[in-house]
C-alpha cells in the first residue's frame, strides 16, 4: 500500500518538520467561526429546517402511513428489470436521464393518463420531475413574472404559495364552497381585477380532494370554469396529485379532458398513490410551454431506478394496489369522521367530506382562535396545520378558526382517539 507520503520516498526535512506540526485529518482545528455575515445572496433567507417530529396523534403530515406503502411490490420489480435485461437496466443507471426522464415510465404514464384521465398525450409531451413540486416551480418559473397576479383556491396547498412568491407571484384567493371553486364569483373577481388593471396571469387549481379542503370540483364546474378562463385568456394549472385516492363517488375529468387548446397544463404526482420518497411526479403542457418550463430544470430527469421501480410495479398493480389501499384510506377517513362528530357534533364546527385524498378540512365557529394554540397542541399530543399556513394571499384574515387534519397516516384507532383529544385540548385552551 502506498503511503501518504507518495510511495515509499519521505518527505523533505523541513516538511517533515512542518506536517509533524500540522493538526491530523480529522482533528478540530481551533479557529474563529468562518463569517458568511456580508456574502450571503440577497435572495438567500435564513429559513429553520424542518425538525421532522411528529405529535403522537399526527394529523399534521401530508401522506400515507409508511406501513401501506408497497415495498415489496417495488423491490419485486426492479429485480424483475435486472433479471429480465441487466444491460439496460445497468444501461439506463450508467448515463444522466434524460431530460424528460426515463422513457418507460413515460410511456406508462402517457397510458395511465389515457385510461385513467381521459386524454391523449404522447410519452414525449410528458416530463417527469422529481416530485410533481418540482414541476409546478418550472412551470411557474415560465409563466411569472415579479408583481404577476396569479389565482388559487381561497385556503390553498403552501408547497405551492411558496413557490409562487418565491417567484414573486401577487397571489389573490378565489372564493369556494363545498364543491371548490365558484365559478360566477370567480368570473366577476377577473373582471373587476382587469377593471383595476391587474388582470391575472394563470390560475392555479387541485380540482380532486383539494388540499386542504378536499373538495372535488364537478365536470360541470370545470366546464364553466374553462369557459371563464378562455374568454379572459387565462391557463390553468391543473394539479392532479390526489386523483388517484378516491375511495367514494365518482372520478371528474380532468380538466385537461375538457379542452385540448393548450390552456391546461396537467401535472400530477407518484408520491401519494405510492411514497413521497420515490420524489417522482411529471406534467404536460403545450410544446413551447414545456421547453420554457425545462429551461428553468437543474440536471437531468430524475431518479432512474425510482423510475424502474414504479413503472414494472404499476403497470402489474396498479387496480390491486388501488384495491388496497383505498378502503384503508376510507377506513381511516370514517373513523376521523365519526369521532368529529361524536366530540364536536354540538361545538358548532363543520367538517369536510372528502372522496378520497388525505384531508378533512375542520372549521371552528367564527371567533375560534386554532392557529394560535397549534404550538401547545402540538406538544400536548396532537398535531394539525392551521387554517392561516394556507391562505393564498397570506392576509392572516381567515384560516384562524380552520385546520387541516390528515387522517391518512395514523391508523384507525389513532384516528379516533387523537379527534376526542383534540376536542378536550381545544376545551382546555378555551378554542371551544
Ligand atoms: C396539492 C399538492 N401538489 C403537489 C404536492 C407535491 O408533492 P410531490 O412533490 O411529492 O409530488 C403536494 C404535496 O403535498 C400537494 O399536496
């Protein structure tokens, strides 16, 4: 073995002397800490990492319990692509992906998009990202300019109102009901920011068990909604990340269904039907539009063998996977359900009713300050997402008396017994 001295021949005296004097690798080196005070960006912000602790009941988090996740499933059909033609695989982890991603996966999305959404798109106008966030940051990257007045649903997923201002995005909130956006008061809200001189650029929409209302918009909504965006000249970006866990009514077509124009762009999500950790999401949009977006992308396509893994484990699973899962998710979503109603039934609170998704959206009386208290809730056991995280122009008007409560991750029971601790922690903080 050579040594760290090039082979067998020493160092010099004086440099003998010199590294004898040098604290080893690895040793701590007592100097002043380094100051980045006058270096940073101008852009860069000092924002806490999330410290990833979870409450006993956590109703806070955004996705399915580890334990339903398809491990197997996913082991099972990499090794099936190892077995059946190492080169490729070995091929295919060799080279950066493609820009767009891995074909195959395309090519299985482009037909889970024909079967299960209802339109024709080739694996060519499909790129996948690394999460369907990512896709929503290039896509908003291509279309926003600073001081852009962009819609979104009035309480709206934050993942992407961070996006957004980040890309200095002037977000205004459209008005919902049970059944998601409202399409006359959206239309009169168009017309009177463009009387005002800030006609929006684009609006934002999650049409299938809204997070964090988990509303489903219906085709005849949609249709409405599409007719108001073509005579104000506005896209929609469509995101269609819950649309796979609906375990109640029926499916709505997607907006892209309705209307090959161009002014939809679709982007949807692996990481709920499957696991977050996979990160691989993807949308469509019209050519230009598409390159636009994959102008503002880092590197290459994302992960292969996360790519690998889905694409072999839907195209065999996907219905028996669906079977599984969604009855749990139904399951889980009565029990959080039932046990609202039996603690907060005569608290004057409403509750959501979702189809699918992961969310109920709970609203205390007017008055009720939830947001405020998250903190000691938190502590004391129970875990949700405050109304005022989600609203789309940030005001701070309206989601104090609201919360997201997920009621996918915990189990049944959990479900149940965390809802009749929230109702006496929320009695014990004066919030009911
Ligand atoms: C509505 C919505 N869109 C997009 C995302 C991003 O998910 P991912 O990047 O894991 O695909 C989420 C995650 O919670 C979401 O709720």
């Amino acid at each position: 073995m050579q040594s760290a001295q090039c082979g067998s021949k020493l160092a010099p005296p004086d440099l003998q002397d010199m590294t004898a004097a040098m604290p080893r690798l690895g040793s701590a080196i007592m100097v002043d800490t380094f100051s980045y005070e006058t270096l940073y960006s101008e852009k860069s912000v000092d924002t806490p990492l999330n410290p990833g602790v979870h409450a006993k009941y956590d109703f806070a988090v955004a996705y399915p319990a580890p334990e339903t996740l398809p491990l197997d499933g996913l082991i099972q059909s990499l090794q099936s692509a190892v077995d059946s033609d190492s080169t490729k695989v070995l091929a295919e982890l060799a080279y950066y992906p493609h820009q767009l991603g891995a074909l195959e996966l395309r090519e299985y999305t482009a037909q889970k998009l024909a079967t299960d959404r209802g339109f024709t798109v080739t694996p060519d106008e499909i790129a996948l990202t690394n999460g369907s966030g990512e896709a929503l940051g290039l896509v908003i990257q291509a279309l926003t300019n600073p001081g852009d007045v962009v819609l979104a649903e009035e309480f709206v997923y934050m993942g992407t109102t961070a996006q957004l201002r980040r890309f200095g995005a002037d977000i205004r909130g459209m008005a919902m009901d049970e059944g998601g956006i409202i399409p006359e008061a959206l239309d009169t809200q168009i017309t009177a920011l463009a009387a005002a001189g800030e006609k929006p650029k684009y609006i934002y929409v999650i049409p299938e068990h809204q997070n964090p209302m988990g509303s489903t918009v219906s085709a005849e909504r949609r249709k409405a909604i599409l007719a108001i965006c073509h005579k104000h000249g506005l896209p929609i970006l469509e995101d269609d990340c819950y649309v796979d866990l609906r375990f109640k009514g029926d499916v709505q077509p997607a907006f892209r269904a309705l209307d090959d124009s161009g002014i939809v762009v679709y982007v949807a999500s692996y990481s709920k039907l499957l696991a977050p950790g996979l990160r691989l999401g993807y949308f469509t949009a019209s050519p230009e539009l598409m390159r636009r977006a994959l102008s503002f992308k880092l590197g290459s396509g994302p992960n292969q063998f996360a790519a690998i893994a889905i694409e072999g484990y839907l195209r065999n699973n996907l219905e028996s996977h669906k079977d599984n899962f969604n009855p749990l998710l139904k399951a889980k979503c009565n029990s959080m359900t039932a046990a609202l109603e039996e603690h907060f039934g005569s608290s004057g609170a409403t509750w959501s009713a979702p189809e699918g998704g992961c969310y109920v959206w709970l609203t205390m009386p007017e008055g009720s300050d939830i947001a405020s208290i998250r903190d000691e809730v938190f502590e004391q056991g129970v875990g949700y997402v405050a109304g005022t995280n989600f609203e789309a122009d940030a005001s701070g008007r309206i989601g104090h008396n609201s919360a997201r409560l997920c009621f996918a991750f915990e189990s049944v029971e959990k479900n149940a017994e965390g809802i009749a601790l929230l109702a006496q922690l929320f009695k014990q903080h004066g919030a009911m």
